[in-house]
C-alpha cells in the first residue's frame, strides 16, 4: 500500500467521469469515530464475519494499537465525496511469529459482493510480500462463504474448519 494520501491504482475504481469511485489510505488515530460508524452501518452477520462477535464499535485503546506502525498497517477505504464515510477496513498487522501477518477485512454490506475484497485482499498480499512478510494468515468462520470465495479465487487452499473455524496460512514469495 502507499503512504498516506496516495491512491492505490488497484483499489480506486474510476467512473466514466473519471471521478475516484473509492480511495483506501492508510488509518490515522483520528479516524476512530469513522471506523466505529462504518461498524454500526454492517449488520450483525458481517461483524460476525469479522469478529466471530457482534461488536458495535472498537475502543480508542484498540484502535491506537490498530493504527501504530509497530502492530503493521491498517487502511480505510473511502467515498472521495464524503471522506469521513468508510466502507471498508483493512488490516495486515504483525504477529508475534516473525515474519508472519494477519489480514483482516470488514466491508459494509451494501459495498459487498463487488470485488472490493478480492481487491483489498490482493493488495495486503502484495504489501505484505514488500514488507518482508514469509507468511500470511487469516481466520474467519467456516459460514463466511465471501472469505472463503476470496481465498479460492486467489488459488490458495481452504483447509477443513476447526470449531467452525478456517484458519488460513499462506507461503509468500520471498521478495526480489
């Protein structure tokens, strides 16, 4: 991903105006407020997706670890007209496994079903892939069937659930 206030090519989609249909930059901590509308704006299942819980909102003490660059990166993407709007979260932050990062995405419902995840997902990859990372992973429940369809359109296997479970664990490419 670029550094703050770069777009992406792969993740702004232009309209035939040539208008920006959505621009994803990195998370700042002045965005909680945005992050925690965009949460009550997903319905349960989504956040279910997500979380594997119901939550509403994250805590500012959540969120300052979300956003500092120790833990990874964090983006939001946004509508260009009303930049305090989120419809998605992406994370990619670091484990306690060397070399080793977790992607985690939340989208809006109504922004669902589009490619935006594909999208984001690619671009975590390749980011990951930059900053070194050997391995990524990703948990999510055996029912989030949008997950589940990401991961098999990027080939990479899905493995059987545990405790309704998927936990994904994908090899990198060593960067050149």
């Amino acid at each position: 991903m670029p550094t703050a206030g770069a777009v992406p090519r792969a993740l702004t989609e232009k309209a035939s105006t040539a208008t920006p249909l959505l621009i994803t930059r990195r998370a700042r901590l002045g965005d909680l407020d945005t992050v925690n509308a965009l949460h009550r704006r997903c319905s349960l299942d989504t956040r279910f997706a997500r979380y594997a819980t119901g939550r509403r909102e994250l805590k500012i003490s959540e969120w300052s670890h979300l956003v500092h660059p120790a833990a990874g990166s964090t983006w939001l993407t946004v509508l260009p007209h009303a930049p305090d709007t989120a419809v998605a979260l992406t994370h990619l932050l670091k484990t306690r496994t060397a070399h080793t990062y977790e992607l985690a995405i939340l989208i809006e419902d109504g922004w669902q079903n589009q490619g935006l995840g594909s999208r984001l997902t690619a671009q975590a990859l390749a980011e990951a892939t930059a900053q070194g990372c050997r391995t990524l992973t990703a948990s999510f429940g055996a029912s989030n069937r949008r997950a589940t369809a990401i991961m098999r359109r990027l080939g990479i296997p899905i493995p059987a659930p545990a405790d309704g479970v998927i936990d994904i664990s994908v090899r990198l490419p060593e960067r050149s």
